[in-house]
C-alpha cells in the first residue's frame, strides 16, 4: 500500500503535526481514561508508528501518567485551547495513536473496531 501523508491539528491552531501512514489501526475508544482527557463519551484514534508523526508547528504540552494496569502513556495537546493530539504507551509496540477529530479530513479514517467495550457507557449507541 502506497504511504499516505495526512496532516492535523488542534483548534486554535498552534500545534499541527502530519503522519505517515497508511494507520495500522483505526478504533473508536471507550476507555474511562480516554473519557477524562477529552471529556467525550469516547474517542477515535488513527494509529501509525511512533516516527512517523512529527509536530510541524508549535510544540504539543505533555502529560505522562501510569495507568492501572502499570503501563506507561504519555498523551500530547495543545496548552493553549486543550485539544488532545496523540497517545502512546510504553511497551512492545511502536504505536502512536493520533486523535481522529483533529485530523484536517476526518472522515477519511472512520473507525474498523471498538476497543475497552468493556468501559462503553450505557447510553452510547451502537
Ligand atoms: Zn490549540
Ligand atoms: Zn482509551
């Protein structure tokens, strides 16, 4: 599959980043964890491999947290208007997850499966 480049950014406009791709994942998350940062009822993710996005513009704030499960993440956003970028944890595999709805064509990469079913609210649907 040819790579594809695709490219986004957070809401004020401060930080753009562009990735490399074809995604090796596309999710629609429901973890409690995901729910916090962004305070949505869930999240969709593009995931690519970790050196494949850079940040074009501005320079994302940080925050690193141990999860519950003991793994290690790191999620980026903008200081400035809060919009979350990326999110990595620690481990065997190199990925990087980019939030969907920054991406400038978000309707590009729909989400192929859910993950944390488990942590789904009850009234979201399907
Ligand atoms: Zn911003
Ligand atoms: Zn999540």
């Amino acid at each position: 599959m040819a790579e594809q480049l695709f490219e986004g950014g957070c809401l004020c406009g401060a930080v753009r980043y562009s990735a490399v791709g074809p995604p090796q994942h596309q999710t629609m998350c429901h973890c409690a964890n995901c729910r916090r940062a962004s305070g949505a009822q869930s999240v969709a993710w593009v995931s690519v491999s970790r050196g494949k996005v850079e940040f074009t513009q501005g320079e994302p704030s940080r925050y690193a947290y141990t999860r519950e499960d003991g793994r290690n993440i790191e999620r980026t956003f903008c200081g400035g208007c809060g919009t979350q970028l990326t999110y990595a944890a620690d481990g065997p595999d190199d990925g990087i997850d980019i939030t969907t709805g920054s991406l400038d064509d978000p309707d590009a990469y729909p989400p192929k499966v859910e993950s944390w079913r488990e942590e789904k609210l009850s009234w979201v649907k399907p």
